[in-house]
C-alpha cells in the first residue's frame, strides 16, 4: 500500500540544545521556535500520501504535545534520557499497536519539509530493506527507515550517518536542497532554512521573536 508508513518524530522538550540556532532569542522564544519546527514537520506528514500514522515522541505535558493531540496526532511521552531512546519508544509504540508496519524515524526541526519531499523518500525507500537520508552536510542523519519485518535501531547523534551505513542503512538519493535535508541546529543552517522557504508555524513564530 502507498500510504502504509509509521513515521515516528522525536522532539526534545528542552531549548538548551538549540541556543546556536537563535542566541539572540530567550529560552520561551527559542520553545516558540522550536514548537513551529516540529508543527511545520507533522503537517507535512499528514498531508504524504505514503504516511498512514504519526507518533511524536516528546514532553507529554508540554505545549507541543496538546496541541498535536488536539490535531489527532499519537503522544508517546519522552523516556529523557536521549534522542536514540525516545525514538525506541515511538517504535515500540507503534510495533505494539499497528502489528510491524514499515516504519521511519524523522528528526522534528525540519521546518522547510513538504510531503512531496516525504513521498518521494519513502517510495525510494521501500526499495532497499534500510535506508537514511543524510542532512545537507552528509555527515548527519534526517530520516531512517525500515521495511516491514525489519528492526530499526536507531544510532543519532553527531557523525550518524556513518553509523547508520555501518548498521546496513543505504543513503537515498535525495537533492541536498531538500526540505528533508534541511533541519536547523545553527544560525547558518536557520539562514538556509529561510531561503528555501520555511513552513507557516515557523513563519508565524519568526514574526512573533523578531524585534521591533
């Protein structure tokens, strides 16, 4: 089936990994930013006519999390203790009460994605038993999937594409200008963002943190 993904997205619940993007921003401006990103991803999912169920891994208690269960998005509470275990909780989720779908893990500071970029990701990726997309610098990981029946073991963090690759993932050819290469950790990386044209949550929250 086209639209038979699981996709899980972890957002963290804290702002401190984020101060390179935005320093000039306080700690409730940058959660407003950061919110924006992760709402701009999820809408792109629902609208991929691949992707059948969005799990979002997060604070369970945080302004993010009311929001997407007010949209009909699944909450699965963050575990805290890193990004590789709150993704193993969505997938735990997801194995446990949709039986073993194909399923992806995609970072949630994508705020430049489209379904297009999904659909396109997920169809090549249906090819190959694991895949990864690789963010713009190819040396971290944006998304990784594996087909039905085959366990995804998640391995973020600084240099994981080479990790991934290593764990038998193989790298989709996906054009760098890619909204699905595009997250932003940095403020070059939130300047490239802009350019390429970002979604309306994080234009929303850009006007509301710009100064006067």
């Amino acid at each position: 089936m086209s639209n038979s993904w699981t996709v899980v997205v972890p957002v963290k619940g804290t702002t401190r990994a984020k101060t390179r993007m935005a320093p000039g921003l306080d700690a409730s401006q940058r959660t407003r930013l950061m919110t924006a990103f992760a709402l701009d991803t999820v809408d792109a999912l629902r609208r991929a006519s691949r992707v059948a169920h969005v799990i979002v891994v997060t604070d369970a208690h945080s302004d993010l999390a009311g929001q997407l269960r007010e949209a009909g998005t699944e909450i699965v509470a963050d575990p805290g203790t890193g990004l590789n275990d709150a993704i193993a909780a969505g997938i735990a989720a997801a194995g446990a009460k949709l039986g073993g779908p194909p399923i992806a893990a995609l970072l949630g500071d994508l705020p430049c994605l489209t379904a297009g970029d999904i659909d396109d990701a997920l169809e090549l990726a249906a090819q190959h038993p694991l895949a990864l997309v690789p963010d713009a610098a190819g040396v971290g990981s944006t998304l990784i999937t594996a087909r039905s029946g085959i366990a995804l073991v998640p391995h973020f963090g600084e240099g994981s594409a080479a990790r991934h690759i290593a764990a038998g993932h193989t790298p989709l050819d996906i054009a760098p200008t890619s909204g699905l290469r595009t997250d932003v950790d940095t403020e070059p990386d939130l300047a490239a963002a802009l350019t390429r044209g970002v979604g309306p949550h994080t234009q929303a929250a850009l006007s509301d943190t710009a100064p006067d």
